[in-house]
C-alpha cells in the first residue's frame, strides 16, 4: 500500500531534497511528473463556461499540467461573505473588487502569494491592464492578483431620437444631459401621454442601474469621496452638489422614473428613452435593431465612474511546483489571445487594453452597435470608493440604501448623512473580519492608555486600531504618536515597552526593527523575548528571529534534528513558540512538520485559531503536504480542537522526526490499509480522479455488526475517527460526480438513490462513532460530530423520522454526556412543529434528568410556552406554578404568563396593564413578542379598533413579519366574523374600521 503525503519522507531523503532544489532550484518545465491544481472562481453565473473553455485549451497546451476547476455555484459571492465560505479553492481563488477586503483578508492569514513574486517574466506586464484595475489588489506595496474579468456600466443613447430630435452632438457634461431632455420629450402619438424621455432614472433597483450608481459617480467625478483613513468621512462638498445635481434631474421635464431593465426597455416602443444607463451585461441585441449607441460618460471633468465589478485571481501558498503551475495558468486565461467565446458577446471578460487590437474582436464588433470600443474603455474609467477593510461590502451596501431613500423624501441631505456616517462607521465596528494572524492578543485588549497626549490622538483612530491592526488607517496613528514623541529609536522601545498589549506596541515593534542596524534588531528581538514573553509582540519577534537564524530549510531543520528549538528562553511562551516555528517551517515549504506544529497548537488552543484566521491556513498546509484524508476530516467536524489532538497523534505515529513522537507498534494490519486507502481516495477526489464505487466501498461495505463490536479498540478509533470525517466528501461524490469539487455541504439531492445513499454512510459514521465512544468514552465528541451530519443530511432530504431515532439513539446511549443536555433541547425544538406531545416528553425528560441545569430550566420555560401557545392554558398554568422555585423563570415572566392562563380561563381584570408592563419593562423579549399580538388581538375582539389601531402603530414599528402577519389574520379574521383565518381575503381595505392597510402575507 502506497502511503500518501511527505510526513513519512525520512530525515535523509528530506535533506536530499533540499540539496537537490538549492543546486538546481525549480525547473517550471513540467517535463516529468504531472501536476494537478485547483481552480476556483467566484460563482456559476460568472463566467463559468469561458472559464471552463480556457481550461480545457490549457490542458492540452500543457498536458502535464491537470486542472480541477473548483465552483461555488449557489449561494454566490452575492450572498456568502469569503469567510463564511466552507473552504476555498486550494490553487488559485478568485476575488471581488466590490467586497473591497478579500485581499486583505486572504493576506493577513498568509494564504496567497504575491504577483510580483512570479517577476520578471516576459509573457506578463502589468501595463497590459487597464491601469486601475490594479487598485483592488494592491496591499501593503504589492500585488496579489490578476484581472480576469472587468463589468462596466456604460451611458447609452437613442440615435434615432436624437437625430429626430434635431440634436447632432452628444453630451459631454452633465449640464449637456439637462439641455438635451426637454428636447427629445414629447408625445408622439398626440393620444395625451408622453411616450418619448430624455432620461431614464431607476430610483430603486439594482445598485448599478440607480439613483446611487449616478451620485457615487459625481462624487468621484469631482474628486471627492466617502471614505477616508479607514472610516466613512461624509463631509466633501462634493457629496452634497452631486445630490443637488441629481435632485434636479429627478425634477426635471424630461426625465422618468422607470426600474426596468435594459433589456425590458430597449424593445418597448410605447415609451423610449433618449438616454439611459446600462450595465454591460445587460445589453443585447436589440442594441443594434433599434439603433442604440454607446457614448462617453457625461462628466463634472475627470473621466471616472464607480466600480461595478472587478474579479481577479490570486494564487495560493502552496508548493514551488503548483505555484508555478497557478501562475501559468494566470497568465493563460489573461493573455493578449485568450479566446473570447460567443457567449460572452458584451466582452466584460478582459481587462486588457489591447483587446480591440485584435482582428476576431474587431469582426465582431462590426455586428453589434456602435461604441463597443468606448464601453471597453469606460473599464478603465472605473474606481472603488473607500479602503479596503472588513464590513466596506455591507456597510456601502447600507449607504446605498440611505441615499436611496434621501432621494425619496424621507429625510433631508444633512440628517441622511449624519445618519450614514454614524451608521456605516458601526457596520465596519461590527464586521466579522480578524486581524492578521500576529494580532492574536489585540482585539478586545484592557490594557489603558495612560499618557494623556498619546490618549488624545489614540481616541481619533482607536476604531480603526482596535479592529484593523493592520489597515493603514494603524499606521497613521503610528505616524501622529511618532510625531508626538519623537521618531528615534529610544521613542519607539519606549511605546513597545507601554503598549506592549496594545496594536500601537506590535506596529511601533514593525517600525523600529526596520529603523535598527542589523546588530542592534538582533539585539531588540532578544530584550522582547526575554522582558514580554507573553505578548504578541514576543510572537512577532521570534518569527522574525527564526527566520532570520535558519535561512533556508536544511539549517532550520538540522537546529530541530538538535534539539535546539525550543530553547529554555522560550519556556514561558511555549504557544506563540509553536506557531512561529509553525510559520518558519511553512515558509521553507516544509508542510508536513508544519501541520504537526499547527495541529498541535490547535488542540491545546481551539478558541484562538479562528481568531487568529489560522483555520483556513491549517487545513491549507495539511493539504499541501497532501494529507487530504486528514484535512477533509479537520475540516468537515464541528469539534476542531478535539479532531485535531486525534488527527496530530495519529500523524506523530507516522512521522519520526517531531519532536517527542514515537512509532507506534499498535498499528493493527486491517486497520492500517483501510486508512491508506481512505488516504488515496481523498487524495485522488482532491485530484479529479474518479473515486466514488472506491469510497463506497470502504465506507458502505456490510460488516457484520457482532465482527466489528469485537473490533480491536484501536482499529474502531481509527475508522470512527477518519468515517466520520471523511461522510461530507462522500455524500458531495455521491450528489455532484467523481471527478468534480463542490463546496463543503453543498449537496444536490435530485433523485431517490442519492438521498439513501448519503442516509446510509452518515448512519455508518454515527453507528461507528457510538461503538468506539462505547468502548472510549474519551472519544464521546466524534458522537455528536457524527450526529451533526447525520442531522445536517436528513433535514436537507426531509426525513425526520431518521433524524428523529439519531436523536433518540445517541441521547439514550450517551445521556451523561457533556453535551447531551444541548442536543436533548434541540430535539424539542425539532419535534414542535411535528409533534407537539413528542416535544413536551422530550422537555419533561430534560426536567428530570438534567435537574438544576440550565437545560432544564430552559426546557421548563419551553414546556410553559408551548403549552399556552396551544392554548391548553390549564396544563400552562400547573407547569407556570411548578416554576415559583426562584431558579426557573424570572418572576415577571411567571406572572405575567401566568395571568395570560387566567385571562384565558375567564379572569380577565388586570392582565392588560400587566402585559403593557411586561412589555415596557422588557421590550426585546421574546415574551414581549407574544404580549403584543394578544393585547391588539383582544382589543379586536372586544370591538376596540382605536385602541388596537394605535397599539398597531406603536408595535408594528419594530415587529417581525411572523408577529406583522399574526396581527392582521387575527383583525381580518374577527372583523369578518370567521372562526378561521382566511389569507386570500387579507387584502381588503380597513383603513376606515382601524386605520390599517392589510396586505396579503407573503
């Protein structure tokens, strides 16, 4: 058996191996082995298929080179921010310009090398590009991807009505634009209704083809902007003459409102439109039946507009040999001939400037409408407003809805933007981004800032330190302290040795080892070492040292062959040691040892690798170093620190050269070949081989289950561990065929066979994971690891009764495990809505078995709640008064459910007043939700529409749509005398009755 992934390669051939690639360095003629890669784009809607056309091309001009091409597919990069995305592409990963902090979220963890780090090379000059579209990827002085793929917004005219108009010059200036429209406005057809505009102006629509589109472009056309130094900075005048100017287009004689698309509008000659503003991808060919062309922007002077799209591809860290393969392919699919299939007839996929230099374009180009060659300049008119940092994707997304709404009317231009500042500003507070991986201990610090001058100019960046150590808006603060308190070296030590727990100490740290002679950084990274051993600049210093000591991969090695790393220095900080050596080993492409480090760190320190954006870089370096097997199984589990404590001895085992590691003589003969060959499945699915009927039958094959009780308890370790991890890979073979990559989850359930077979391999992993449990109680979390898929797959397949007895099964076998009350509370939430009796069972289990734990008082509330909410207020009542022990309920909970029961049951004096309190007092509640359907639901029902139409209008103010739509069944409901509701009639009008316009419930 063929064991896969360098952690068994030998001290001996890994010195060879580093002598062989330092004498003869890396050939990128692919001559011998063939190499596969991954190739990830954005989404299925962007261009998959010329992607997929540029692929197949490159394969056959470079056969040795193997391409899986890796799609997101849905959701798209519309919906899923890069974080929140289950994995990404292992070679090359696209990036959006819009979401405007992919690549510094993609840096900051380590993940992509830099473009300039493939130059020289002459097949490839940036000058080829538009050169703006090197702005999204630029980032601490480098660049870190390349443009495939430029939409552009382009300003489009009717010639024909121009010319019948009298008008032969386009405009050049927006004030040109005010003086064209009374004259192409008319009614042709002299019925008593205009049918010809001057302008077209979506007020509410996509965020390309609106009110906020064009005021975004003025802005920009002026010089002006909205953000700066990190923060959204609304104050330019700019903002306010392009509202003024876009005010008066809206009221202008002429101009129309119409939200439609192009492609809508175009062929509707009951109302045509002298101008209109079109996103590339929405022209089609009835851009030449009707005459239409594309012109050059109106402008305020400088030629720009916003940025509508940009998408890029970086390259990921991995080996020499896949980087260079990466980088080939980059420059495949972005050179000057890359082909340009039919499909993409609106040539928004190059960002080359000589792109209509070449003789097919041209031929095409004759066939379409005039100005082809303008929209293809107007690529390089684009600019992306603001920095690029986390939460700018919602948080423009957010002053585009308050600019909309501006130009509604609902409030004037200076509240709108004392409101967007305040509000955008919060969102990129509250954005999920990490800092940097050397950031670890910087969010959330105590540590106060006592010097008052230093405080003064801290208090004008803290937001921007505090969550973006490494945005420039940091390096500024940096700027005004050192100006502060001197730029000498003595001033930066002293801000390291004051801040040392602070952004500003980790920056000031950065900064004086770059100001220092090499003896004396040598001699500062030791003083931090031996004075702040727990800090995160210590971290920083010893990577710095590390990699400064070991220069290349055969010395950093032989110091760990020695023993010399860690030294006694470094005892007090034996985590930010592991990471460093972690980093250093990585960094000389030493992938195998690096993952042990990694993996170790990981187990002792869970709660820290997400905060320190580790993950992803972890799971990347155990898949370079080609143990698949083990990064499909990190990756797929839900208890990360658990699997990875397994994943790292069952690696040691194999591994004799880390540290502390011994060869294991356990190893049991059946056990070891099913693991190699799970190991070569994983490998071959990372590599598009076909591999599904093999791992069906190490998965599915049917062992007798008294065979596998008598299992060793070692081997059953060993296949519940790796069948669990290994269920998510399986079940995405089985939905979307070998020999293609899906998102982790992402499954396609189309037709019966599926849908059994991924009930059958997670019901495998979860009967594997009890035995092993059964027999280990150390091994209780890969049970419940297992019950999350097995959960995860039935509710997308709807088969509650299995997740129902995996439930039950697990709950009943392993009750006094730790996270057994968790799970027994999820299932009661699971069987409400199917079995109410079921689910009260489930919560009066909980009660008893888990008796003075938070479970349990939880499901006593739960049990209260459901029992009034089916109105079955006698047993809500005896369950309410079980519960006036002090440790249950709060007691204005209790007493107001409580008087809700007795309101039912006929005592009705006090119960209002008692809920309007409730609700006062505790206005988020979830209770307070309730309280407000009832109390506008009984005034109904007593005939007091003015009370309840004022409760109405006071609650629906910050209401959900479940409690929106509740209110209104139950007024439509009792005005018409209906005991049951009807919704197809909840579009009648009660304005006169209570004031309330119903709408049907969507």
């Amino acid at each position: 058996m063929v064991a896969i992934g360098p952690l068994e390669v030998n001290k001996t051939n890994r010195t060879l191996f580093a002598l062989f690639f330092l004498v003869f360095g890396f050939n990128p003629n692919w001559a011998t082995d063939p190499i596969t890669i991954e190739v990830g784009t954005l989404s299925a809607e962007d261009g998959d298929g010329w992607i997929l056309s540029q692929i197949y091309a490159f394969e056959q001009h470079f056969p040795n080179i193997k391409i899986q091409h890796f799609a997101l597919g849905s959701p798209s990069r519309d919906d899923t921010r890069i974080e929140n995305l289950s994995e990404l592409a292992l070679n090359v990963v696209g990036i959006r310009s819009d979401m405007g902090y992919e690549v510094g979220y993609l840096v900051d963890r380590d993940l992509i090398r830099p473009i300039d780090s493939f130059l020289p090379d002459p097949e490839f000059q940036f000058t080829d590009f538009f050169s703006n579209t090197w702005d999204a990827v630029s980032y601490r002085g480098q660049k870190w991807g390349v443009p495939f793929l430029v939409s552009s917004v382009v300003f489009v005219v009717d010639w024909d009505l121009f010319k019948s108009s009298g008008i032969s010059e386009l405009p050049e200036t927006w004030e040109d634009v005010f003086a064209i429209l009374p004259k192409i406005t008319r009614d042709t057809d002299a019925d008593g209704e205009l049918d010809q505009w001057g302008f077209r102006l979506g007020m509410r629509g996509s965020h390309d083809t609106h009110m906020f589109f064009l005021w975004m472009t003025m802005v920009l056309q002026q010089g002006g902007d909205v953000m700066k130094d990190g923060r959204f900075d609304l104050s330019h005048p700019a903002l306010r003459r392009s509202y003024d100017t876009l005010v008066r287009l809206r009221d202008s004689w002429g101009s129309r409102e119409d939200n439609r698309r192009f492609k809508n509008t175009a062929g509707d000659l009951s109302s045509r439109y002298g101008m209109q503003v079109v996103p590339s991808y929405f022209l089609n060919p009835l851009m030449k039946q009707h005459n239409y062309r594309i012109v050059p922007w109106p402008t305020f002077g400088e030629e720009v507009i916003l940025d509508e799209r940009r998408h890029y591809l970086a390259i990921a860290k991995s080996t020499p040999e896949k980087e260079q393969a990466s980088w080939e392919f980059v420059k495949w699919v972005t050179r000057s001939s890359a082909n340009h299939p039919d499909g993409a007839w609106t040539f928004h996929l190059s960002a080359r400037q000589d792109l209509l230099d070449r003789v097919d374009i041209q031929h095409r180009i004759e066939g379409w409408a005039d100005g082809f060659d303008i929209m293809h300049r107007t690529k390089g008119w684009n600019v992306q407003p603001g920095d690029q940092i986390g939460g700018r994707f919602e948080a423009m997304n957010h002053l585009e809805e308050i600019i909309t709404r501006l130009f509604h009317g609902e409030f004037d231009f200076d509240e709108g933007m004392r409101r967007a500042e305040k509000e955008c500003n919060s969102i990129l507070l509250e954005s999920t981004i990490n800092p940097e991986p050397y950031s670890l201990y910087l969010i959330g610090s105590t540590q106060e800032i006592d010097d008052a001058t230093v405080s003064k100019i801290c208090d004008q960046y803290a937001d921007v330190v505090r969550c973006f150590p490494s945005h420039p808006g940091s390096f500024e603060l940096l700027s005004q302290i050192q100006r502060t308190l001197g730029s000498h070296e003595e001033d930066l030590l002293q801000i390291v040795k004051g801040f040392h727990k602070h952004p500003i100490g980790l920056l000031a740290f950065d900064k004086l080892l770059g100001l220092s002679e090499p003896k004396n950084r040598l001699k500062t990274i030791n003083w931090t070492l031996r004075n702040l051993p727990d800090t995160p600049i210590a971290r920083s210093a010893l990577h710095k040292k590390l990699m400064a000591r070991y220069e290349n991969k055969s010395e950093l090695l032989s110091a760990l062959a020695q023993n010399r790393i860690p030294s006694a220095t470094l005892s007090t900080i034996q985590e930010i040691e592991w990471i460093a050596l972690a980093d250093a080993l990585r960094d000389h492409r030493e992938f195998g040892l690096a993952s042990l480090y990694y993996l170790q760190f990981w187990e002792k320190f869970p709660e820290w690798v997400e905060t320190m954006g580790l993950d992803r870089k972890i799971i990347a370096c155990l898949r370079n170093a080609e143990s698949f097997l083990e990064a499909e199984t990190l990756a797929t589990s839900n208890r990360k620190g658990f699997t990875a404590g397994r994943l790292l001895r069952e690696l040691q085992s194999r591994n004799p050269d880390f540290p502390g590691s011994k060869q294991s003589d356990s190893f049991r003969t059946a056990s070891d070949l099913w693991v190699e060959d799970l190991r070569i499945v994983c490998a071959s699915a990372s590599q598009g081989i076909a591999c599904l009927n093999e791992l069906d039958r190490l998965l599915l094959e049917e062992n007798d289950q008294s065979q596998i009780g008598t299992t060793d308890s070692f081997h059953l370790n060993r296949m519940a561990l790796y069948s669990r991890g290994v269920v998510d890979l399986f079940v995405r073979l089985a939905c979307h065929g070998d020999g293609s990559r899906s998102l982790m989850r992402d499954y396609v359930f189309d037709i019966p066979k599926k849908k059994e077979l991924a009930l059958r391999v997670t019901e495998r992993a979860l009967d594997l994971s009890c035995l092993a449990a059964l027999n280990n109680s150390d091994l209780t979390p890969l049970v419940f690891d297992s019950l999350d898929s097995r959960i995860l797959v039935g509710n997308q397949i709807g088969a509650s009764d299995r997740i129902e007895a995996a439930y039950r099964k697990v709950l009943e076998e392993f009750k006094d495990a730790n996270e057994s009350p968790r799970y027994a509370i999820e299932l009661a939430k699971f069987l409400k809505n199917q079995n109410l009796n079921s689910a009260l069972e489930v919560c009066e289990t909980i009660e008893i078995r888990y008796n003075g734990t938070q479970e349990a008082t939880q499901a006593r509330r739960m049990h209260a709640l459901w029992l009034f909410q089916a109105a079955r207020y006698t047993e809500a009542k005896s369950v309410i008064e079980s519960m006036h022990t002090g440790t249950d309920l709060s007691e204005d909970e209790i007493r107001v459910l409580s008087g809700l029961c007795d309101f039912a049951l006929g005592d009705r004096e006090g119960v209002e007043e008692l809920a309007m309190s409730f609700i006062n007092k505790f206005p988020e509640h979830e209770v307070s939700n309730e309280l407000k359907v009832w109390l506008i639901s009984n005034r109904v029902r007593d005939v007091r529409f003015l009370d309840a139409d004022r409760l109405v209008r006071d609650f629906l103010k910050e209401s959900t749509d479940r409690i929106t739509s509740d209110i209104l069944i139950e007024i439509n409901r009792k005005l018409r005398g209906s005991s049951v509701p009807d919704q197809n009639s909840l579009d009648i009008d009660l304005t006169e009755s209570v004031g309330l316009q119903v709408k049907p419930h969507q």
